[in-house]
C-alpha cells in the first residue's frame, strides 16, 4: 500500500467524520475514525513486520548481541500502540483518558530502559575501576 492510498483513506474518513458531525449524528463520526484508524493501523503493523524482519535479517549477518535491540524494538512498539490509542481517544472526547494512556506509554519506555541503562552504569564503572 503506498503512502497516496493511506492518505486518501485518512482524508476520506475525516471527510466522511465530519460530515456525519455536522448532520447531527456525533456517534457514527466517531465509529468511522475508529474503523479508518483500524484499517491504518493494519498496514502500520504491515510495515513493523517487514521492518523486523530486515533487521533481524541484519543482525544475523553481524552476529550482536540482540537483547538491546529487542528492547529498542518493543519501545518503538509501544509508541506507535500509545500514540494509536491516545489518538482514537481524542477522537473520541476522552482527552484525560488518552493523557493516562500517553503516561502509561511512557512510564512502560522507562521501565523497559532501566536494565540498559544498568548495563551502561555498569560498564562505565568497569572502565573506572
């Protein structure tokens, strides 16, 4: 899927959101972005998949350790899943609700990131020792 048919299909389900809006009827406005938001997120995850494949087609060639990558990978994941759902929530009305859910993604990324910053303090003690 190329980027001018994704594009067409965010704009024709905003064109289509607004105007149920304007005709009163605010509930299938909001069931249209969910589904074009659905049917992006599909050819997003296409797209992750083929990405991970190239990289572990990479990593196989280097021979690197792949626990740190795995990690990177997971927080890009959970980034775009945020981001994803934070943005339906909007959509939807629910700002604090995606505030949480923003918060969350982030709270997550850091958790995730503290056993590799734990390798590094780790390491840069070893060099000053």
């Amino acid at each position: 899927m190329s980027m001018i048919q994704i594009g067409m299909i965010a704009v024709i389900g905003t064109v289509l959101a607004v105007q149920m809006k304007s005709s009163g009827r605010t509930e299938y406005a909001t069931c249209v972005c969910v589904a074009a938001g659905l049917l992006l997120f599909s050819f997003i995850v296409e797209r992750l998949g083929y990405f991970t494949d190239t990289v572990g087609k990479i990593l196989s060639w280097l021979h690197l350790d792949t626990g740190y990558l795995s990690v990177m990978l997971k927080m890009i994941g959970i980034t775009c899943i945020a981001e994803f759902t934070s943005g339906i929530c909007r959509d939807a009305g629910c700002q604090t609700l995606a505030g949480q859910v923003e918060l969350f993604g982030k709270l997550t990324i850091l958790s995730l990131g503290m056993p590799v910053l734990l390798a590094l303090l780790e390491t840069i003690q070893e060099f000053l020792s």
